[in-house]
C-alpha cells in the first residue's frame, strides 16, 4: 500500500464515528409491555395517549395523583412494581395537555419522557 493511499485510508476510517441517539424510558423490562406488531404509535395524537393512559389502570391512579399535586406515602401505595418503580420517580412526573410525562434533563437540555401505558 503507497503511502497516500494508507493516509487517505486513515483519514477516512477517523471521519467515520458513530454517535448514539437513543432516548429511553427507565423502567425494568418487567414492568413495560413489548409493543404489540402492527402498533403504530407514531400516529397516535395526544387524545390517543390521554385515553390509553387513562385506560390503563395504573398510570390512571397517579394521572389523578399528579394532577392533585400529592405525593403519596409509600405505605399507602397499591401493591405492585409498576406503582413503586413510578412512585420512585414522582417528583419528575408532569401532566402535558392531559398526558402524563416524565421530566428528564440530559445534553442540558429538558426532556419529556411519556410514561406509556402497559397496552403499548
């Protein structure tokens, strides 16, 4: 190999990185469902989420709770580990036009994360 090739073949491999764009919700993989095939949730509005949210009876217990601005006492809490793994993260959690978001801050930039229901 010549050694422009070998330089231009260095320069080329050092313009090439890969950056990783990944936004996660953090919840074990027990407590969020697998998305169901043919689910389309790119197109759901946020009527959509509201209503999903709200048919999923625990996210509907704390839409409640948030919007009461009450912090629950752990002992008071339903039995489960999707009511602990959300309780644990209260003080982040928000209502957006009716959907229930968790705030996040990352690249010092505020997030949203939607809480999804179970059903998605």
């Amino acid at each position: 190999m010549n050694t422009n090739t070998k330089e231009t073949l260095h320069a080329l491999c050092n313009l090439v990185s890969a950056q990783p764009f990944v936004e996660t919700f953090c919840l074990s993989a027990d407590v969020v469902a697998d998305i169901e095939f043919g689910s389309d949730i790119a197109e759901m509005t946020d009527r959509d989420w509201k209503v999903a949210q709200y048919n999923d009876p625990v996210l509907r217990e704390w839409i409640k709770t948030v919007r009461d601005k009450g912090k629950p006492n752990r002992q008071s809490l339903p039995k489960g580990k999707e009511h602990l793994a959300i309780f644990r993260t209260f003080d982040k959690l928000c209502l957006q036009r009716g959907v229930l978001y968790r705030r996040t801050r990352a690249d010092d930039h505020d997030k949203l994360q939607m809480v999804l229901p179970k059903s998605h």
